[in-house]
C-alpha cells in the first residue's frame, strides 16, 4: 500500500488523541487512580498548564486537527496538507521533548498518557523524516 506511512501516523494521532479526551473528560483521580500518583502529581503541578489553557485541552484539540489533516490526505495526496503535517509533527516535537524533560528531570514523575502522547508524536517525527515514500 502506498500510504502506510500516512496510516502509522494517522494510527499514532489517534492514539494521542484518545489519551488527550481521557485526560479532558474522566476527573484526574478516576485516570490516574489516586491522588498519590504520578500521573496525578503530573496533572496538578504548576506546569498542567500552557498560556493559561490545560495542556490536555491544547492536545485534544491539536491532535483533532491533525488527525482530520492525515485523513485528508489519506483521501487525497496534496503538498500543502502534507506540510500542515509535517509543520505540526515538529511543533508536537518541540512540546513532546519539553514535557518530558519537565516529567524526568523536573517533576521527576511520570503520567502515562502523557507518555503515550509524547512518545507517540516523536515516533512520528521519526517517521516523517526517516520513511521515504517510493
């Protein structure tokens, strides 16, 4: 198939996408199972936050956008989608390297959608610098 590159990443987006609704829509002691976790430790430090707005809420919406972008070009190719991906793909990097730095040398805890998230989005940095479509 040609597009199995779009469709790991369209796969990884969907992923990020469900961790981020998890994160927006089940009350933190519910996902993250007590208050004596990490991952609550990780939803309710000072840095649960960008400009204001929960991270969660920035990701569900980003992830949304480029979840419906991928599908897009899954039906039909074209240069300016594949840049709108590749444009957010680098920008979910540089958040995804900022907030696991916070989570292993700042806070020094670990959520586990935040991983899958994180993890996720630089697996699709990977792809979409290293794969190359024939």
């Amino acid at each position: 198939m040609k597009n199995k590159k779009y469709l790991f990443i369209l796969v990884l987006f969907l992923l990020a996408l469900i961790s981020s609704a998890i994160l927006v829509f089940v009350p933190i002691e519910k996902t993250c199972g007590s208050t004596k976790t990490t991952c609550y430790t990780i939803q309710t430090s000072q840095y649960e936050k960008t400009l204001g707005v929960k991270n969660s809420y920035i990701g569900l919406v980003s992830f949304a956008i480029l979840f419906l972008i991928t599908v897009l070009h899954l039906l039909n190719p074209r240069k300016h989608t594949k840049r709108i991906l590749i444009t957010g793909i680098l920008i979910g990097s540089l958040f995804a390297v900022y907030f696991l730095y916070l989570q292993i040398f700042v806070i020094d805890a670990f959520c586990k959608y935040c991983m899958v998230i994180d993890i996720g989005i630089l697996i699709n940095l990977i792809i979409i610098l290293f794969w190359r479509e024939k």
